[in-house]
C-alpha cells in the first residue's frame, strides 16, 4: 500500500507561572494520555432497576453509563424484591456498551447472607446462569461469586476457598465465556487478599476481574490500588483488571456529592481502574442512581457532575492533585482532539481558592483560548437541583503551551467544570454532550485522516498495527506466543512486532499474518456461532482465516470473517490489557471497529510517515497530474511548501479516504 510522509510541527507556549497555595493546585497535562475514555466510575449498586428511573432516556442515558451492579435475582425471597439483574440488564440495552455485574449472593435472603448449603447453593448459580443464556441478553460484565466475604461467609458455612473454588467451576463449565469477579472484599485486606491470591494459584480459580470495595475513607485509594499492584506482582500473577465495585465517602452522608466524588473519579482515572459503582446506602431509594437522583424523577446535583464525565471522549489525560493521598481536591480531565476540546472536573476540600494549571495544551486551541469555568453547588442528596453556573468565560493566551486559571470563591462539596475550546475564531466543534452517543464508546467521529481500509486500487502487502476504536489498544498476541492456536488479545501499543500484521489482498478476502509469529488470523475451530475464539494458525488458506474489511467512516474499518460473517470484537467491549478476541454479530458497537495504522506511523496524524520514499510515486499539484521519480530522496530533497494530495492515476482520481495533509518540508 503507497503512503505519503508528512510532518507536522506543533507550537504551544506557556502562561507565566505565579506563586499559589500548593493545597488549592490541579495541574492537567493534556500530553500525558492515561487511556481512552471509559467513563468507568459512573454505575452504581442498586442504581437502577426495573422501573427507577422510569425515564430511561432523560435520566440515565445522557451519563453515558458504563457498569451498574444488581442482584441475579431480585423479588420475593430474594436479597430485596427488585433489581433483577436480566430485567435491568435489558434496559441497559438502550445504552449500547453499558454493562451489568452480576452480584450472585444477593439472590439470598438475609443479611449476612442465610447459607443454603452447597448443593443448593450451585444449583441457583446454574439456575440462573441458565436463565440468564436464554435471556440471548450479552451485555454482561461478570459474574461476582460472594459480597463482603470478611463480613459475610459464616465459618459455619464452611471454607470459603472451597466454596470459591467450586463455584467457580461450575460457571467455567456451565458459562464459559463469563468473566468471573472477586473477592469483593468490603476494604482492601492485604493480607487476606494475599492468602486469596496464593489459594486461587494454586488451585487455578484466579479471578478475571479483582474486586474490593472503598467505603473507608478516600485517604487510602491511591496506597490501595498501588499495594495491589505490587501484590501481583509479588506473586507472579498477571495485571487484571480491577473493579472497585462500592465507592462512598467514610461520611455516608456524602454518597453522590460532587466534591466528594470527584477525588474518587480521579484516583479511578489515574489508575486505570476499569469500573467503580457508587455504593448504595439509602436502602429505601433504590434506583437513584447512587443518590445522583434527589429523588425517583428529579435530578441531583451529582447527577450534573456525572453528566460532565458522561460528556468526556477523546482520551483522559494526567490530573497532578495537591496530595494523591488526603482528602484535598481532585478531579480527572480529557483531550478530544476530533471534538477539539479539553475538559476538566473536579471538586473537594480546599482553601478557598483553586488554581488550575493546564499545560501542553494541543496545537488545535490555537494560541487563544475560551475558558468556560462551571460549577454546580449541592445542598444534599436529596435536594433537587437546576444544574450548573457559569463562573466566568473569557479568553486566555496560551503561552509556551498553558494557562493557569485562578477560581476563587471554591468550596468543597461543589463540582467545577473548566472547559477549553479553540479562542480565535477558528476551526472547534466542541463536545455538546457526546451527540447521543450513549455507550462506553470513547471518542464519537474521528475528522482526523486516516489509514484507509485497503483496497483494489490500493498496494497491498503493508504492515499494519490493528487498533480498537473502544479501548485504543493494538491487536496483538498473548505473551508474544508465535505457537499455533496462541490466544489474540488487546494491548497498550508497545511496539512490538507481535503487534504488527500484513495485510494482503487474497482475492477472496485479506489475509492478515502476524508479524512476529508469520501466522495468520484465524477463527478457531471455523467457528459460525458468537463468541468464536480468534487465534494465530498456519496459513491454510481456509476462509475461517479470510477477512473482509469494510470502511465505517472516520478512519475506521469492520474486520469481517469470511467463514462466519461475523466482526472482530473485543469482548464485553473491554479496555483493558488482556482483553480477549474473539467474534461477534454486527452490533454497531465502538469495540468492533478498529483503525489501520501503518507501522511507523503515528495514530494522530492518521499514518503518515517520515523517512526516504523508494519508489516513484504520483502527485497532484495544483490540478496539474505529474510523477516524480523520487527513489532514494527524503522529503526535503523533493518539495518545499507545497500541498500535495496522493493519486492513485490509474484511476485517475484521488484514492478514496486517502487524504493527505498539507506538507511542510524543511
């Protein structure tokens, strides 16, 4: 496949820097990318159920949710009489990428939990498992064994571990492709945590998904996230993803307050914590949405803060708090350079007085920008609210690539909201509340140009990283395997050439090898049915290894088998590292649509690349059609200042989605 090198030169500027209170300072980066937007701590527990919010789509849609937590079952006998997990998860389903978790032991009636005994204990989790198959629901997070096991596994039930183990069994028998979830420890235990690690190893029972709650206090997030992070390690286990599936400030009081979880939000962000649910103490108001509602059909003042973080796409950014480990302000940022924004929230216990420091502001603000600066003040959880106020807007000059804005006035239990758009009149769509997006879809239209999808008029035979829209991660190969039947998964793009593929046009579809394995992608087993495993084989020139690649528009493509008919998907719509790979039906969702990004080149400037052009190539200039032997010349040996569109002559046009940039050689 031809390609173009262009470079681009970005100028950003500094604003002159000030003494401030160092208790009231945020500083964004907007250069230091954390992930793709995910907004993983916008479910909750008991947040939703069948019939509150009855208004789906005013109330719960617009904060684009991600994970709630409800019970397997939920009516008479059961934990409580409603928030049926399959009858909730089927109102998620207007949410595309919304998930459900599954709490199991909350089928039982009592607190703690009256233990019906093994047998009958495995016989619910079949039943239900079973129920939940025929539901033909997929929108499943996990299924968590036990809740609170510290507080709630009477040693006259038994071994917990055995009870663990056996549970555990059974789901990978009866639900194969289901995420398991655990401990669910009410708060991080080191050592017990440790000694249920070291049990699960050796008896092959890990969980895939971790799970704690924080209910504590928000002093000790950050400490927790990173000890456990150690404890993998300590203990050769690899990272899984984490899912703090209760969160409130230790004041209860306080559950959905603005200034209290925008702390939680940013520790969550900056730590890649993949989902958080706000806990849910005020049993009498299920379906508030973690007391983001003030009541069954009014909204809070949480629920405009989360509405600001159900707005965010593009990709979160680095917040620096004042202290990552007090109860001071905190908050968590994103850069959309398709939207051409940046938004900040944050909120918590200051002076008085908050300064935001932004710096490496992207080149697409300009050299002025317009500063909005919101907040939203809460009474109480259960006092209606009329949303926001405009603090100020007003332009800033970007100097060597920041601004600091100074709010004054600022209390705890607020939320604030900065938002900066482009301030010279030039080109910002902005983001006006995600354009009814309402999945876990990170950004919603790439304007950027992109590596087009190959084609019959295209050269094929390039190498390619394969990207997911959903999580940003790169197709690769579990554990580097170059071995027939290695596992294809996700990962951070690490450069690796198991992280490289060649595209080829086969005539009855693109074959697609792995470089560093030289295997093909493969359908496991030719399988036609959902959830088909994807693997790395031998190339046999079977169509289970044939793929067709369909344009969407905005840079990305669809990786359709041949054999099945089915998409490239990665499952549950993870983003995380180690999400799996495998098939799926057409759904439309972000996570079975992927970018072309040719090796060398980078995603933001959409693939094109730098260094010497060995073959001749056509151009346009001006209208005027022409070819320049340029074998064994760099760009600077060829033009200067000119802009220069890619043609493909034989078909006497410029080749579809193949936009090329105006060029500045040097």
């Amino acid at each position: 496949m031809k390609s173009l090198s262009t470079i681009f030169t970005y100028l950003c500027v500094v604003a002159p820097f000030a003494l401030v209170n160092a208790a009231s300072q945020l500083t964004v980066d907007c250069s230091s990318k954390i992930r793709r937007v995910t907004h993983c701590a916008n479910g909750s527990l008991y947040g939703l159920i069948e019939n509150v919010p009855m208004d789906y789509k005013t109330f719960v849609a617009p904060l684009h949710p991600y994970v709630f937590r409800n019970p397997a079952r939920g009516g008479n006998g059961n934990q409580h009489p409603y928030g049926d997990a399959i009858k909730v998860a089927r109102r998620l389903t207007e949410s595309p990428g919304a998930l459900m978790s599954v709490d199991l032991p909350d089928m039982l009636p009592g607190w703690p939990y009256n233990w019906p005994g093994m047998q009958s204990w495995l016989n619910q989790v079949k039943s239900f498992i079973d129920d939940k198959k025929k539901s033909g629901l997929t929108n499943w997070y996990g299924l968590e064994i036990w809740n609170e096991p510290d507080g709630t596994w009477r040693d006259s039930n038994g071994s917990f571990n055995q009870m663990w183990k056996q549970t555990y069994d059974l789901i990978r028998q009866a639900d194969p492709g289901e995420k398991i979830i655990g401990p669910c420890y009410s708060w991080y235990q080191e050592n017990k945590m440790k000694d249920f690690l070291q049990f699960c190893k050796q008896n092959n029972c890990i969980p895939d998904i971790i799970s704690w709650h924080e209910l504590s206090g928000i002093e000790g997030v950050s400490s927790h996230l990173k000890a456990y992070r150690n404890l993998e390690r300590s203990l050769g286990i690899k990272e899984l993803p984490i899912s703090i599936n209760e969160y409130c400030d230790a004041e209860h009081e306080l559950e959905g307050q603005p200034g209290s979880s925008a702390r939680f939000i940013g520790k969550f962000e900056r730590y890649k914590v993949d989902t958080a649910m706000i806990t849910w103490w005020f049993v009498p108001h299920p379906g508030r949405l973690g007391s983001l509602m003030a009541t069954d059909n009014q909204k809070g003042a949480g629920w405009y803060f989360y509405k600001w973080y159900g707005d965010m796409t593009g990709d979160m950014v680095n917040v620096t708090p004042p202290n990552d480990n007090s109860k001071l302000v905190d908050g968590a940022a994103c850069v959309d350079a398709d939207q051409q924004y940046v938004s900040f929230i944050f909120g918590g216990p200051n002076d008085g007085s908050i300064r935001a420091v932004i710096k490496n502001i992207p080149s697409f603000i300009g050299s002025s920008a317009n500063v909005k600066v919101e907040k939203v003040d809460w009474k109480n959880k259960d006092t209606p609210s009329n949303g926001p106020n405009t603090i100020s807007e007003k332009k800033y000059n970007v100097s060597n690539g920041q601004i600091t804005v100074d709010i004054n006035g600022t209390n705890g239990s607020s939320g604030y909201r900065i938002y900066i758009t482009r301030g010279d009149g030039g080109s910002n769509t902005g983001n006006t509340g995600n354009n009814g997006n309402t999945g876990n879809t990170g950004n919603t239209g790439n304007t950027q140009p992109a590596q087009p999808a190959p084609s019959q008029s295209s050269t094929t035979g390039g190498k390619y990283k394969i990207i997911n829209r959903n999580s940003g991660k790169a197709l690769g190969i579990d554990g580097d395997s170059t071995s027939n039947g290695a596992n294809v998964i996700q990962w951070s793009d690490n450069g690796k050439t198991s992280q490289q593929w060649v595209i080829t046009d086969e005539g009855n579809g693109y074959k697609i090898m792995n470089v560093n394995a030289n295997k093909a992608l493969d359908v496991n087993d030719n399988s036609m049915k959902d959830g088909g495993n994807v693997i790395i084989w031998n190339d046999n020139g079977n169509n289970n290894q044939r793929w067709n690649i369909q344009d969407i528009g905005g840079g990305y493509v669809t990786i359709e088998n041949v054999n099945s008919g089915k998409n490239l998907d990665v499952e549950k719509g993870s983003t995380s590292d180690g999400g799996n790979v495998l098939q799926w039906g057409n759904n439309g969702n972000s996570n079975q649509q992927w970018k072309l990004v040719a090796v060398g080149a980078s995603q933001q400037n959409g693939g094109q690349q730098n260094g010497v052009i060995n073959k001749s190539i056509d151009w346009i200039v001006n209208t005027t059609i022409f070819s320049l032997d340029t074998r064994g010349y760099t760009e600077a040996n060829i033009v200067t200042l000119f802009t220069i569109y890619y043609v493909d002559i034989n078909q006497d046009k410029i080749v579809p989605n193949y936009f090329l940039v105006p060029l500045s050689y040097t």
